[in-house]
C-alpha cells in the first residue's frame, strides 16, 4: 500500500533535518574541542614566560617550578635535558625537539593522555634551559563529553519535535484537500450543479479550488449542450419520419386520392432533408471531435466561384459574384466548400432577388461577404443564428429545406480555421455575413 503524502514529507523532512543536525553537532563538538585546546597551549605559553620572567628576576629554579594547581605540570631542565626542578619530581620527561624562538607542544610518557605540553628555550636563566609547562586536558575532555552527550539527546528530540510539527502542518494544509476530494466524490452525472467548498486565502490550495470549480462549469455547461442537441436532434429527425409516415398512411387509406407519383415524392424529398440533417449532425460531431484538420494553402476565390455555379442550379435567384477577387488562406477546401454553400443556401432561401458574393484581400486577412437582399436580421437575432436549431422563421425555413444547422456548421468550420464569422446588414436592407480567415502571402 502506498503511504500517504502526509506521512512522505513528514520521513523525507525528518531524516533531512536528523542527519543535517547529527553532521552539524560532529563538527560543533569538534571545534569546541580544537578551541579547548588552542586555549590550553596559549595558557602553557603564557605559564612559560612568566616562569622565565621570574628566573630571570633571580628566582631559584624551585621556586620557580612550584605553581600549587593540580592541573598545571611545570620542569625545568638543563641543557643535557637532566631535570633541575619540577612540581612533579616522580614523573620524567623526554627530551623535546626545540628550535630558538619557537615553542612547541608535545606529549610525554605518563602525561601524554591528561596534559598537553608546551616548551620554551631559556635564555640567561642560569642551568635551567628549557622550560616545560604542561596544562591537564581534563577539562577540554570532560567538556567534549558532555557536550556531545546534550547533542546526542538533543538531536533526536529536535527530529522527533519537527517530525511532529510536519504532520501537523502538512495535515493541516491538506485537510482542505481532502474535503474538496470528499465534495468531487459526491458529484455525480445526475448531480453535476454541485461545486466545491472554496478555502479562504489566496494560495494553491483556493486557487484550486476555483480551477476546479471553473472545471465543472464547462463541463456542466457542455452536458447542458449535448442534452439540448440530443433533444433538437430528436426532434428535428422526427419530423421527415413523420412526415414520410403520414404520406404512407394517407397513400394506404386513402389509394385513389394519392399517385405513385406523388408518394414517391414526397418520400423523396423528406429523404433528402432527412439525409441532410443526418449529415449535418456527423460534420458537426467530427468538428467537436476535432477529427477534421485544417488543411494546406488553396484559392478561396476557385472554392467560391465553385459553390457558385452550383447554386445556380439549385436556386432561382441571380447571384452577383462580380465582386470575387483573388483570396489566398489556408484550410480545407471541403470545408470552406460547405461554408461557402451553406451561406449561399442561407442567402438564397432568404433572398427576394439577388444574393451578392465577394472576396478581397485586407492586409493579413482574406474577407468573404455573402448578402442578400431580403427581410434581413434583427440586432437582437444576430447572436442566435449560429446556434443550432434555431430558426428566425420557423414555418418558412421548414417548408423551404432549412435544418437550423448550416450557420452553426459555418461558425464552427470557421474557427477550426482559425477565423472568425459576423453577421450584420446588408446594402439593400437583408441579411450580410462577413467571413474573415488569415491570409497566406503569394
């Protein structure tokens, strides 16, 4: 079983802060114990220059080697290295290796492990040549001890003390956490409209919070899109049924009233808008799906001018594409084809005569308007059209073929191409969309 984030920091953080501390307390006792030590050679020094101040003054060697401090060895020795005087007689020294002017430190037989020594030449002193101090180290030792005796409880306690303070900051911290989990695990489908407890403060942890929040209001919102599209879909896939169904039914009931022809017909037809609406509906689930790219560079004005002529023999209105000029961009020419037609389709189905096509270049942009000149949009409209299903005219766009589709296919093919799509008012009065796509350079 994995452990949890609270207990990871609180071993990682604990560890970290032991050993830093074990190394630090090393070198704490360490140098403690050298600055002890440099303290008790100055010391000896300072004790062998006011025993050779002394000699010098004409006190006698033995007077002079008696210091009365347990801690403190001093003998004098003459230059054969004999021993003239010492507060310890019993206890022997060796001869030290010297140097005029230097002192030096050095452990003897039988002193070597309590006291630290330091030599001194003597100058004009009478026999006495050198004179040796020996400062005990009892001291410094005990001092060592202790020291790394304190560390070595104080250490762990310290550990011990942060490894407490880290599991109770740290769960403190992720509690808020932990409740945004509890609230995501009761969000279900069916209660998606609930959000999570924002902690106060302006941290992570909030910002989280609002993240997630942001989060579930789009998917919120897209579940909201997709019910409303399943249930116009639905519906708009029910009427061609239908009405293909009440032409059978009047054809059987009613044989002498209703030709094959006629059924035929209007089978036929309702077929045909019922095989539009059905791929409408799959482009449109392929452009949310993101399966269709962008495409390579191509000739707008040849997509244009395509679409077109195929208008003209799909509708009885004139159609002016005098104002189609040259229009480079990039995208997919069977998409751009289906934007093209369905404004043209738009335009025509809405037109009282004459649609108008144009398509010029503006500086990093290429610029189609289709327009017509019909009864137009109104301002409060003009945000609705590309939503799907939506029909300004619901019984003329029936009769006429219109699915609430195509407008909502053209935005979207639009963006995929990285454009954009407005709709405003033409010269005569109707409807003007203007679609705006990046140029490509020649």
């Amino acid at each position: 079983m994995r452990s949890s984030v609270r207990l990871r920091v609180t071993v990682v953080a604990s560890v970290f802060v032991l050993l830093v501390t074990a190394v630090g307390s090393v070198v704490v006792v360490a140098m403690l114990a050298h600055s002890i030590s440099h303290s008790l050679v100055d010391s000896a020094r300072e004790d062998a220059a006011a025993i050779h101040a002394q000699l010098r003054n004409g006190v006698t060697p033995a007077e002079a080697a008696t210091t009365g401090r347990g801690d403190v060895v001093v003998q004098l020795l003459d230059a054969r290295g004999q021993v003239i005087a010492s507060d310890r007689p019993e206890r022997l020294t060796v001869p030290l290796r010297t140097t005029a002017g230097v002192t030096e430190s050095a452990a003897v037989p039988g002193l070597s492990d309590t006291f630290t020594l330091v030599a001194r030449r003597s100058k004009d002193t009478g026999d006495v040549a050198l004179i040796i101090v020996g400062r005990s180290t009892e001291q410094r030792d005990e001092t060592r001890a202790e020291s790394a005796g304190l560390l070595a409880i104080t250490v762990p306690l310290i550990a011990v003390a942060l490894a407490v303070i880290v599991w109770l900051s740290v769960g403190r911290a992720l509690k808020p956490v932990e409740v945004m989990r509890e609230e995501a695990d009761a969000i279900t489908t069916t209660r998606l409209r609930r959000r999570l407890a924002v902690p106060p403060g302006h941290d992570e942890v909030p910002r989280l919070a609002q993240t997630l929040n942001e989060m579930l209001d789009r998917i919120d919102e897209g579940q909201r899109l997709q019910r409303q599209f399943v249930s116009d879909a639905s519906h708009e896939l029910r009427s061609p049924l239908a009405a293909i169904r009440q032409s059978a039914d009047v054809a059987r009931m009613h044989p002498d009233q209703v030709d094959v022809a006629t059924l035929a017909g209007d089978v036929l037809a309702e077929s045909e808008r019922l095989g539009d609406l059905v791929g409408a509906l799959l482009l449109l689930a392929r452009l949310e799906g993101d399966e269709i790219g962008v495409g390579g560079v191509l000739d707008l004005d040849d997509v244009v001018l395509t679409e077109v002529a195929r208008a003209h023999e799909r509708w009885d209105v004139r159609i002016d594409a005098t104002g189609v000029g040259a229009g480079r961009t990039s995208g997919s020419t069977v998409l751009l084809g289906q934007v093209v037609r369905n404004l043209l389709d738009n335009a025509c189905r809405h037109a009282a005569s004459t649609v108008t096509v144009a398509l010029r270049e503006l500086d990093d942009v290429v610029e189609l308007e289709v327009s017509d000149d019909g009864s137009g949009i109104s301002v409060a409209d003009r945000g609705r059209v590309f939503e799907r299903f939506v029909r300004l005219d619901e019984a003329r766009a029936r009769d006429e073929g219109g699915s609430g589709l195509g407008l909502a296919i053209v935005r979207k093919i639009v963006e995929t191409s990285h454009g954009s799509v407005d709709v405003g008012e033409s010269a005569t009065g109707g409807a003007l969309f203007v679609v705006r796509l990046p140029r490509v350079a020649d």
